[in-house]
C-alpha cells in the first residue's frame, strides 16, 4: 500500500509556472506508476500525464505536451509535475496517483482512473487572467 501526498499549487498568473509535488510512502513505491490527474469544478477528473514504475515510459494529454513535464526521483519517493506557461483553463484540483496494474491489461491505459488504485487528497491549482 502507498500513501500519496500532494503540494505546490497555489495561485498564478498566466503565463506563469508551478511545480507540483508527489510525495510517497511506502519501500516499494519504485514499483508503481504514477499518474497526475485533475478536475475543474463542474467537470469529470481528467488524465494529464502520468510516468511507468521505471521512468522509462512517460504519456501526456495533449492540453499538456509541451508545457507540463512529469519526472520522478524513486530514492526520494516523489513525483514531479512542472507546469510552464500556464493558462486560466488549468485552474483545477490536481490530484497524485499511483498503481500497479499492467496498464496494457486496462482499457485506456494510463490514461484514465482505471489505471490507479491509491490517490492522493489533491492540491488546488489557480491561475488568473
């Protein structure tokens, strides 16, 4: 079991970056993909990118490639989410998670909920106009 817990967001203006942070616990957490993932008010969760166990393996939405760069570093059971160039249509909970389910045995794969069993509590991200 793994316990996920979110920070860095906050309140920016557009243009303007963050970092997320995922961190982790658990000795095994080295085993799990790991997912961000979030919900505007009013809108279902949505998938944003998300890196294999390795780090080998690294998928965005399209709403993020080019702006968003997930990493993660396993000696210090966190994961990253640097967001670039922020816009207002990003203002959302973000949430971390994590699993261990073969994603090719998921329909969607990483990229939707199905492929994660441990969620963090979430971490607002705001960003003005």
């Amino acid at each position: 079991q793994v316990q996920l817990v979110e920070s860095g967001g906050g309140l920016v203006q557009a243009g303007g970056s963050l970092r997320l942070s995922c961190a982790a616990s658990g000795r095994t957490f080295s085993s799990y993909h790991v997912g961000w993932l979030r919900q505007a008010p009013g809108k279902e969760r949505e998938f944003v990118a998300a890196i294999t166990a390795s780090g080998s393996g690294i998928y965005y939405a399209d709403s993020a490639k080019g702006r968003f760069t997930i990493s993660r570093d396993n000696a210090k059971n966190t994961v990253y989410l640097q967001m670039n160039s922020l816009k207002p249509e990003d203002t959302a909970v973000y949430y971390c998670a994590a699993g261990q389910r073969p994603a090719n045995l998921i329909e969607g794969g990483y990229y939707t909920t199905r492929a994660y069993e441990y969620w963090g509590q979430g971490t607002q991200v705001t960003v003005s106009s």
